[in-house]
C-alpha cells in the first residue's frame, strides 16, 4: 500500500540549460546587472517580460538582437504568452527569474514553470513584493515547490559560471 | 437561479479541491510541522457548505489530484518539500465519503496543483455558464491558491472560505489567505459568512 521509496535526487542551481526571465524593475537593483551579463555571456536567452503600453512607452533599449520580449496580457508570464513554446524551442530546463512584483508576476510565474516541468530560480535581492509584507510568505511558498528556488543574484552569477566551465566549447 | 446572477457573485460554481482520504483522524506529522494541526477540523466544516450549495442550485466541482503509479506524471512536484502522494485509484487517495458526492455532481482529476491546468475546468466553467468560484479544501498555499491565481487571471470573482480550506503549514495557510486577498481584495470569507451570503441571494 505505501507507496515505492524514492530518493530525491540532489538539484544543481542550473539543471540543463538556463534562460533569464526579466519582469519591470529589475534594473533598478545593482545586483542584476552582473545576472544579466553572466546569462549574455553564456549565450542564453533573455526575455523580457511586460505589458506591452508600457514597452511602447520606454522603447526597447534593454533588448539585444536575438532577445525576446513577451507582452504580458496577465500576470504569470506563461498566461496567454509564448513563453512555454519559446523555452522549449530553445531546450531551455531552468528559469532564472529577476524583477517585478515577488507575490505577483514572479510567484505565479514560478508556479507555471513548476507545473510545466521547468526548473525555476529566482534572484530575491533583485525583486520586491508589494505589499512588502508579502515578500517572505512569496519566497518561502517557492522554496516548498523546489527546494533551492531562493537564490541571491551574485549566486546564480557563480552557477552559472561553473556550469559555463563544464559545457563544452559552443 | 436566475435570481442569482444578480448578486456580487453572479452564476458561482463550488469547488471542492482535494478533499481526499481520511478527513476524521488528525495527520499533523509533528517532524515535519505538516500539514497544519488542525487540518482535519477544516476538512469536517465543509459538508455543510456543499449541502447549502446543493439546495441553492450551485454546481459542485469536485477536483481530485493524482498521480500514476508510475510515478511519470509527478513533473516537479518531488523537487521540493512534497513527497510521493495522491497515487490514483489508491485507498487513501478517494474522496472523502464525509463529502457526500453524487452521480450528478462535476469531477476532474488534476495531476498538477491548479485545477485549471490539463483539466476540463475552464470547459465546465463556461458550460454552466459561471462567472465565480468558491473555493474550499486544501492545501490552501499550493493547490486553492494557484487555482485561485488561475481562476483570478480568467476574470472570475473568487472566494476562498478561510474556515473550509487548510494548508500545509498554518504559516504557509495564513500567507496564502493574505496574498489572496491583497491580488483580489474582499475574496476571503467565513464559511457562515458565506452560507447567508447564499441564502440572501436566492
């Protein structure tokens, strides 16, 4: 009757190829600068994520060529967006998040990467929760859905450093 | 039930997620602080709800999670504090009798934590035609609160009944409640609250 005993397997930070998931705001924070250079520098794909008046409004000066930029017509980036089909389309399995609303767009984010089987990381030092209140209950219900979800950006700066050393030349 | 479309709720539909097992016996694993101490207490409270429901003429969803024995479909789900659990057509993964379900009443099985996700729901939902849910059953931080996400992201009027639904930890319950209610304010209710609610619409 009970069920079969499995060992959980120990997660790396970065399982099989990363891609950065970029909502508003995150420029604001020192820390993601470097993030976002350490993914450029691997050659993973970046999409930026936001509603589409507002990227109308403020150009598209982050983006390079090659990057991606989703409208998000609701708040979970996967929701009425391409996000899915694109992260698949690139063999993407890990999601590394930064920016916007930690309760809102990258808790209901991280929920859909989770139920569609991706691995998913956020940078806590580069997103808030608004109401700040809700910060910790946010980062404490994506660590319970994958333990090690709770990541600085300077580490995954350092996953993703290690894990460039061990691919082979591109 | 024409009367009802005009309330704040408009045309509601239950949803009764994840009610399954033993809801008589208390299960609080005190090494895991799991799931919170009073589960059992708040799983109890929720026939009465469904029986109001019923005689109000709202449709009662019953949501039942599972997962194949082969333990393909778990995606994730093992990556982080949950164990194997929900194994279909197990003893232990049933609907609790306690729920009274009926022939006529809706039933899906999800094999991820929305009841939105894979599943039937949306389908139903605008089948009966409903522009609300209310929510109850558990847990109230994993699969009440991103089936609430979801529901919400649709444009549908959500109520969770905070006495109705139990979480994995009483803090991760207590959270839940307030992001719930900060992304859609006026959502959480009592479940007594919410049975006069129902009866004053009628």
């Amino acid at each position: 009757m009970n069920p079969p005993v499995v060992c959980k397997p120990a997660r790396a930070i970065i399982e099989g190829n990363p891609a950065l998931l970029v909502f508003k705001g995150a420029a604001e924070y020192p820390e993601f600068s470097a993030l976002l250079g350490a993914v450029r520098e691997q050659g993973a794909p970046v999409i930026f994520a936001e509603a589409a008046q507002r990227r109308l409004a403020e150009g598209l000066a982050a983006a390079r060529p090659g990057e991606h930029w989703i409208d998000l017509p609701r708040l979970s980036a996967f929701l009425g967006t391409a996000l899915s089909l694109l992260l698949r389309q690139r063999n993407v399995q890990t999601l590394l998040v930064a920016g916007g609303r930690t309760n809102v767009e990258v808790h209901y984010s991280f929920v859909d990467a989770h139920q569609n089987d991706f691995f998913c990381r956020v940078a806590e030092d580069c997103m808030a929760a608004e109401p700040p209140a809700l910060q910790e209950g946010a980062l404490k219900a994506m660590e319970y859905l994958q333990t090690g979800a709770r990541q600085t950006a300077a580490a995954l700066v350092r996953a993703l450093k290690a894990d460039r050393a061990h691919r082979p030349n591109p | 039930m024409s009367t009802r479309e005009s309330g704040p709720l408009g045309k509601p539909a239950l949803l009764v997620i994840d009610v399954q097992g033993d809801i008589k016996t208390p299960r609080y694993d005190p090494a895991r602080h799991f799931p919170m101490l009073q589960f059992h207490e708040y799983m109890q409270r929720i026939p009465p709800l469904i029986t109001v429901a019923r005689a109000s003429g709202i449709p009662i969803i019953f949501l039942q999670e599972v997962h194949h024995p082969s333990l393909i479909d778990f995606g994730r789900e093992l990556d982080g504090f949950e164990r194997i659990h929900c194994i279909e057509d197990s003893p232990g993964n049933a609907i609790a009798p306690e729920m009274g379900r009926r022939p006529e009443d809706f039933y899906i099985r999800k094999r991820r934590y929305s009841a939105f996700f894979g599943t039937e729901l949306d389908i139903y939902l605008k089948g009966l035609g409903a522009r609300s849910v209310l929510l109850v059953g558990g847990f109230t931080d994993v699969c009440v609160h991103y089936t609430f996400a979801d529901a919400h992201q649709r444009g549908l009027v959500c109520r969770v009944v905070k006495d109705c639904v139990a979480g994995s930890s009483r803090e991760a319950h207590d959270a839940a409640l307030q992001a719930m209610e900060s992304l859609q304010p006026g959502s959480i209710c009592g479940r007594d609250e919410l049975i006069c609610e129902l009866a004053g619409q009628q």
